[in-house]
C-alpha cells in the first residue's frame, strides 16, 4: 500500500541513535530513488537538519524548510507539496514560510483523522516509527489510533 516517508536530506546515509539509544542507518538516496521509483513511496521533507522550527530564527527556519524541499525534488525529479514538522512543533510564522515556499500542507503529530475543516496546515498523521510495534501498526490501519498511541 502506498505511504509518504519524511526525509531530513542531511541524515541521509548516516547511523543515528533513536530515542531508546538504539543505532539505525538511515536509507541511502540509491535506497530512497528505488523506492521512489516503485511508485508506492512518496518522499516528501521534514527539514534539513530536524531543528524545532518555532524555535530558531525565522531566517534558519526558512533555510530548513526551504533547502530540504529543494534538495528532494532535485535528487527526486519531483516537486513537493507536503512537510511534517520537525517534532511536530510549529507556529504562524513557521506556516507562513510553508505557504511562501510552495506547501499546501503541513503535518503535525497529532492522532486524528482529515476532515474537510481540518487546516490543511495542521493535519493529523497516524506517525509509524521504531518504536511502533506490530500489533500498534495493524491498530493504526484497522482501528481508532488513538487506542495505540
């Protein structure tokens, strides 16, 4: 089934340890343009760098957001539309640099389900990461997330 992976262009290809200390690689852009290519796997920004956003200056800021989009859609041939915040920390100004750069939309890491009034930059996403387990990620297809956070 399809899914969209946030990228941080600049920990592509390293190893970093994740919240329980435990070290992961990163995809490689050979791994990443496969995938891409599969037609399955979107990719789409998560900054360059993975800083809090709303709290650097707003000049850094705009150099996250608007360097990590560039990047992707350079190495990617694509053009891209969606950004999940770093953390899923942000504010006004961090979404008025989204909408100057071209997004239409912004991800947060809030549980919840799109509606038509939900704002399009501050969509609710159901986040699998490293710590997800098996039975959290069929919950996260099948049921109300909220019960598997």
């Amino acid at each position: 089934f399809p899914a969209t992976i946030f990228l941080v262009p600049d920990l592509i290809d390293q190893r970093i340890g994740d919240s329980q200390n435990i070290v992961l690689d990163m995809l490689t852009w050979p791994e990443i343009r496969e995938m891409h290519q599969s037609g399955l796997i979107d990719f789409e920004p998560h900054s360059l760098t993975h800083q809090v956003l709303s709290q650097i200056n707003l000049e850094q800021a705009e150099k996250e957001i608007k360097e990590s989009k560039e990047v992707i859609e350079k190495r990617l041939n694509k053009v891209c539309y969606f950004f999940a915040y770093p953390r899923g920390n942000f504010n006004e100004k961090v979404i008025s640099v989204l909408k100057r750069v071209g997004f239409i939309a912004g991800l947060t890491l809030n549980n919840g389900l799109v509606n038509k009034n939900t704002n399009l930059f501050e969509l609710p996403r159901q986040s699998i990461n490293s710590e997800t387990n098996m039975v959290q990620f069929k919950g996260k297809l099948k049921f109300d997330f909220k019960l598997f956070k």
